[in-house]
C-alpha cells in the first residue's frame, strides 16, 4: 500500500471511529436499566440483600457466603467461596447479575446454578449481589469493574493472571511479523509480575543485509511487576506504577536484541465514563544502561473506547482507538505518533478467552513507518482451562 494512502484515508478512518464513540459513550441507557422487571415482582416488594440470600441462596451457598456443605447440598461441584477476595473482587457486578439472572450456564458454568431472573426483580437482584459483596471484608482488591479491556499496545492498571500471545505483521514493503508472549500473574491484592517474550520473522533486506532470505529469533526477554497504587469503584479509577527490566538476551546482529539492559518504569491509569466507556492512559520511559547501545526513549499512550454487549446478558465487543507516541526524550518534538483502531471480541461464553484485531497507522513520518495489522489472543486463567467456559 502506498503510504500516502494512508494518510489520505487517515482522517476519514479516526473521524468515523471517533464519531461511534461518541454515540457509544453519550449515556445511552443500556437494556440493563430500561428492560422492565417480571410484573409480579415490583419495586415496592423489593426485600433487602441479606433476606433475599437467606431464602433463596444460603442453602446452597451457605449464610457465610462460604458454601454450604456437599453432604447437605447433595450434589459434587464445588461452590464458590465469596469470602475469598481474590477470587470475589475480580468478578464485576455485570457478571454476577447475569448469572442470577439466567443461571450458571449463561457464562459456563453449572447448571446447578439455577436462574433467578423470573423468581426475583430486577432491584432484588441488584441488592442481594451487593449483599454477597459483604462476604469479603477487605477493600485492598481492586474490582472487576475496574479491569477496563485491554487494547493493543496500551498496557493496562489492573492486575491480571493472563496470558497473550499478541503479533503484529507489516501490510507494505518487506514482510515482518513480531510479537510477544506475556506471562502475567497476581501477586497479593495489588500486585503483578510478568514476563515478555518477544519473537519475530523478517524478510531479510537484501539491499542493507546481503544474506537475503529469512530472519527469526527470540527478542529480549523482560520481566516486570506492576503495583495498583489508587483505585476507586466510585470514582471509576485505577493508577498503577509499573516497571520491566529488559534484560540482553536477542540476537542483536539479526535485530532481535538491543545488547543492553533496560530499565522501563511507566505508569498506568484506568478511568471509566459511565455507560461502559473508558479512557486508559500509560506514558513510560525506556531507559538502557549501555548509552551506545541505545538511547533514552519514552512515550505516551491514549486509549478512548466502550463496551457493547451482544443482548443483556451476552458477549462483549469493545471498539477503542489508541493514539501512540514515542521517540527519544531529547527530542519529544520528534516523537512518532501512530493511531490504532480496533476492536476487542469475548470468544469464550465465560468472556475469559478474547481476542483483539487493530491496525497501526502512522500520523507522523508514514513514509519511514509501514501500516501494520495488529491483534492478540488472550486467556485469563483465573477464570478457567482454555478448555473450560465455552
Ligand atoms: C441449588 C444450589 C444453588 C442455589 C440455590 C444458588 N446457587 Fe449460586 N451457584 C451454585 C453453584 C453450584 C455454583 C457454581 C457453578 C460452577 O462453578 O460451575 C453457583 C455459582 C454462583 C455464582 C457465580 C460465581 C462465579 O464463579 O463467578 C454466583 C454469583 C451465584 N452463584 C450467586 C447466587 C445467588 C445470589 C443465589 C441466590 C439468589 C444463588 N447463587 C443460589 C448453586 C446455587
């Protein structure tokens, strides 16, 4: 494709993905709060929280949230304990409401979870989910609500235990294909650490590099943590401080590896707009111990986007568009800036397995950068077997 293409179509591309999301994050109500409740189960019969699980969930899940005995429930799958916060604090509210509402196979899991959506009302629903969030105690985790989607090149604040495989693959010019492999785990409340490994396939220049052919190899290998410094389920917020060391371990003379360690503190900010918009900031510093080798680089990233559900109670499809710019610190006049459009997909009925398609397009010095078509495939693991959840 001709860069200049590119730029032509650039300002149509970003107005009209711009223009849905603004549709999308004026507060259009979502079926969610317009669907009216059964008719025999009124406002004015709403029960509190506590009375609604005492009737009709505490057989099965046990007054202390807990879960009841397999000898009195009689049947063998293992009840969910509430008052675990690692596991509670994770699900958001939207999750919880669905499954009551329909029953555990509305997000794969157990029939045995029968569906409350004709026994009980809306508000009653409503309550006794805020009641179950009494059962864990400590306000150290940071909620579900706040786990925003995660886009493509923009590193979120919430803690995860996921894995991504993300690539990437030039659409003009030499063909190069790069991606990673990122390991994350939840340390604690508010704690996380990973590792990042990079991989790629080039099309050799003959021009620059007279060996022709076909370069792979395995970039520079880093590992990080990642700590939830605020967050507030009130205020839609979430600010993290992260870092990663990257460590010399590509093959520098194939243009996987930059022969220096790294040093990348950045921070991570989440903020939700209502109605399932979001913006998720992240703005870093790169900075090597070998000067020679590679220079101080920094750079911030935008995300704006909003979650679609497919019905009430089904899947989510999450458009978002990132602004991207980096480039060395001395010289931030400088900094490239591309633009992401994309859109993120739940696979698995769980919502634990997702994937995400984009396409970079450079707004700055589109003749030196190619257009690329970006997307990763993600499974939180917390939530079930790759297999599990379908
Ligand atoms: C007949 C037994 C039974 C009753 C009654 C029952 N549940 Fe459940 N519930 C289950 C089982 C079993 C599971 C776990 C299913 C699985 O893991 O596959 C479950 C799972 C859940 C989950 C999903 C937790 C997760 O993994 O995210 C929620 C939320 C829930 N129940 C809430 C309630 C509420 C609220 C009530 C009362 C309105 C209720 N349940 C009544 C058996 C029951």
């Amino acid at each position: 494709m001709d860069p200049r293409d590119v730029s032509r179509w650039f300002p149509y591309l970003t107005g009209a993905a711009t223009a849905v999301l603004l549709v999308g994050l004026h507060d259009v109500p979502r079926a969610e709060a317009t669907e009216p409740g059964p008719v025999h189960a009124s406002r004015a019969s709403a029960r509190s929280g506590a009375a609604v699980f005492e009737s009709s969930c505490a057989t099965c899940h046990g007054a202390d949230g807990r879960g009841a005995a397999q000898s009195q429930v009689g049947f063998d799958v293992t009840l969910p304990d509430f008052s675990d916060c690692s596991f509670a604090t994770r699900e958001p509210n939207s999750d919880w409401s669905a499954i009551i509402h329909k029953g555990g196979p509305v997000r794969a899991f157990d029939e045995k979870m029968p569906a409350f959506g004709e026994a009980l009302s809306d508000d009653e629903i409503q309550a006794v989910i805020e009641h179950v969030r009494t059962f864990c105690a400590d306000d150290a985790w940071p909620r579900g609500e706040l786990n925003f989607p995660r886009a493509i090149v923009t590193e979120k604040a919430f803690p995860e235990d996921e894995v991504l495989l993300s690539t990437g693959s030039t659409l003009e010019g030499n063909v190069e294909i790069a991606g990673k492999l990122i390991l994350e785990k939840r340390v604690g409340a508010r704690g996380q650490v990973e590792a990042v490994i990079p991989y790629g396939v080039r099309q050799r220049d003959r021009e620059t590099d007279g060996r022709g052919g076909w370069a792979e190899g395995v970039g520079d290998i880093a590992f990080g943590a990642k700590y939830v410094l605020f967050d507030s389920l009130a205020s839609q917020s979430i600010l993290s401080l992260a870092g990663e060391a990257i460590l010399p371990t590509g093959d520098e003379s194939d243009g996987y590896g930059k022969d220096t360690v790294i040093f990348e503190p950045f921070v991570a900010y989440g903020q939700g707009l209502g109605s399932l918009g979001f913006v998720q900031l992240q703005a870093g510093t790169e900075l090597p111990t070998k000067y020679a080798n590679a220079s101080n680089e920094g750079y911030g990233r935008l995300v704006l986007g909003r979650t679609f559900t497919t019905g009430r109670f089904g899947g989510d499809l999450s458009p978002m568009i990132e602004l991207v710019a980096a480039g060395e610190l001395d010289n931030m006049a400088a900094f490239d800036w591309d633009c992401v459009p994309e859109l993120q997909i739940t696979l698995s009925r769980r919502g634990h397995v997702r994937a995400n398609v984009g396409v970079s397009l450079p707004v700055t010095g589109a003749s030196e950068r190619p257009t690329e078509l970006l997307g990763y495939l993600l499974w939180d693991w917390f939530d079930g077997g790759l297999d599990e959840g379908w």
